[in-house]
C-alpha cells in the first residue's frame, strides 16, 4: 500500500471544492459506491452480434436510460450474461474496422493493420504504467498508464515521444493490460487514469480491458477533448471521472497549433457530456500571449455552461518543448504578468473552484 507523500492529497477529499464538485468519485474511492463499469456489467442487454450497427446503437441508447437509473439503486452489481459493458465493447469493435474515435474520423481499419492520423493499431502500445504522485490531489496515488499515440499534434507537446511515436512501447492485447490494472488496483491506488499520447485510439481496448478486471476502483478519462460523439456515448456509463484539457477558446489557434480543426465545438460538446453523464476536473494550460484569445473566452465558457463550482486546474508550467520554437509566443516560458491576468480572469468570470 502507499504512503501519502504529498499533504495536500491527505484530506483534499473532504474540502468543500472536491464534494462539491465530485461526491459520487469519492464514494467510490471511500468503497461506499461501485464504479461505473461495473454497474454495466450488471445490466443485461439484450442484442446480436449479427446485428446492424444502427440497431445495436438504438439499443445502447435506450439502455443507457435504463443504466442512469440503475446506477443510483445498485447494493451489488453481478455480471450479466450479455451486458451494457458488453454491448459497448462490440460497438467499439465495429469502429476499430472504420475508426472514427477521435473527431478526424479519418476510418482506418484498424483491425486489419491499418493505421490512421494517430498512429495506433490493433494492440495498446503501452509506455508506462505507475501510482503518478504528481497529478491533481484528489487524484494521487493514481494508477496511470500511458499509450502511445494521439489525435493532434500540439507543436509544444510534453510528451511528444510518446504521442508522436519517437520512441517505442510495449505491444499488449486488453487481457495483458488488464494485469497492469490489476496490479496498480492492488497496490491502493485512487483510480484508473488512462492517458497517453491521448486515449482516445484505444477506446476498444479499454473497455475490454476494464470488463476483465474485478478490482472495484474508479475510471479516469484522461483527454485532450478532441473526440467523436460516438466515442462520448461509449465513455458515459464507463467513466466515473473526466480530467479533460481545455486547450483553445477558438479554432484557429487550434488548428495552427495542434493540427486540431473544430476542436472548440468538440471539447464543448465533450465537455457538456462530461459534465452530464459523470464528474469533471478541467485542466485550462495558459500558454504565452493566449490570454485574450483561448484563456478568457475558456473560462467564461466554463462558468456560463458549467457553472462556478466546477472543478478547474489553472496550470502555469508551460515549457517550450519538441517544435515550440516555430511559433515566436511559444518559444518561451509564461512572464509573471501572464500568470498574474490568467488569475485575474478567471477571479473577474466567477470561477470559484480552482484546484490550488
């Protein structure tokens, strides 16, 4: 078992901010609720395999009504014989054939070797699995795993050996990964944190990882937003907690910057299901001379659609990284002046709970 080694994370959990803005993911951190997954192991679905893909989508979307019900009435869930979790993972076998996980919906056959914009294939190429001591509080010790692969290209990434694919993974099939998860479980970690690169190509294997695993432990989704509605529709009634970034409050920063067309009406929508259909942290990353264009308009998004209390992780430790260089305001760290507006911002729009 672990050994807080942060104070901060020690009662983080039973501060106003983090009940307010997450009660149901410290229930189940507490062991007083069952995760998500596997409340929709316990639902029984009644589907073909054979089925069209439309179909089994209707039946996704009237059982998840069911589902919503459900989950707040569950003592103990037991595995159904064919279940919600079930029906999502064949679902998400049929995109592996055409992908459209991520909003490019570039349709690569993944399953036959195909490889689309991010690079993924059939497998998780995994990069590092670890209790991580140095995310959010409420989040340490978190059991994170970083995959290869991602759905954009931020020209400043941190982590652009892995999401770029200049380095190289270790091939695992769900079964394998379901192991790694088993072991972070076991050594007392909060959650599940699937990160990367982005987890969004590997949407599939989640699920399947997570429908073979019986440690009761939270589901954290780990994104940069930049993913399709049906892929939404998957996450909800799977994921317990949402750690969303929120990169640009229009796009044409992102698309010169991360290669990320449309990406302000996907992480709204995305963040809007977020909130909807699980709990939300929000990571806001202030980058130099952004203020006025994605910082301000981010903010004043969150308050107006989210509201005030929701959770949100000003972060201030911007570095120039991979090819930052080709943009002049990205070539150096944030001035005190810049630290000082992003503060100032989001204390004039009303946010009221900052991760400190």
């Amino acid at each position: 078992m672990w050994r807080v080694s942060r104070p901060d994370a020690t009662g983080i959990l039973d501060t106003t901010g983090v009940q307010a803005a997450l009660p149901r993911y410290i229930d189940i951190v507490r062991g007083k609720k069952y995760p998500k997954f596997q409340i929709a192991q316990s639902i029984q679905v009644d589907f073909s395999r054979r089925a069209e893909t439309d179909i089994l989508w209707n039946i996704h979307d009237s059982t998840f009504e069911k589902f919503q019900e459900h989950q707040e009435n569950i003592k103990k869930p037991k595995k159904a014989e064919k279940s919600f979790l079930d029906l999502k993972i064949l679902l998400a076998h049929r995109i592996m054939q055409s992908c459209n996980f991520c909003t490019r919906n570039c349709k690569a056959d993944r399953i036959h070797g195909q490889k689309g914009y991010c690079g993924a294939g059939r497998n998780f190429s995994l990069y590092s699995a670890f209790l991580h001591m140095g995310e959010e509080p409420e989040l340490i010790p978190s059991g994170t795993i970083f995959t290869g692969g991602c759905s954009i290209r931020c020209i400043h990434c941190q982590n652009w050996d892995i999401s770029q694919w200049k380095s190289q993974g270790t091939s695992l099939t769900p079964e394998m990964m379901a192991y790694q998860v088993k072991e972070l479980a076991e050594k007392g970690c909060r959650n599940i944190n699937m990160v990367g690169g982005d987890p969004t190509p590997y949407v599939w294997h989640w699920l399947e990882t997570m429908n073979q695993v019986k440690n009761k432990i939270a589901t954290l989704w780990n994104s940069n937003s930049y993913y399709s509605l049906e892929t939404a529709k998957l996450l909800a009634g799977f994921i317990d907690l949402y750690l969303l970034d929120f990169k640009y409050g229009n796009n044409k920063c992102s698309a010169e910057i991360s290669d990320a067309p449309g990406y302000w009406e996907a992480a709204t929508r995305n963040h809007l299901w977020a909130h909807q259909h699980g709990e939300l942290i929000i990571r806001v990353l202030v980058l130099p001379g952004h203020n006025l264009c994605c910082t301000r308009p981010i903010l004043q998004w969150i308050h107006d659609n989210l509201g005030p209390m929701t959770r949100v992780n000003l972060m201030f430790q911007y570095r120039p990284e991979w090819r930052a260089h080709e943009r002049p305001e990205l070539s150096r760290r944030l001035n005190v002046a810049e630290i000082t507006e992003a503060r100032k911002i989001a204390e004039e729009v009303g946010l009221k709970n900052l991760v400190k």
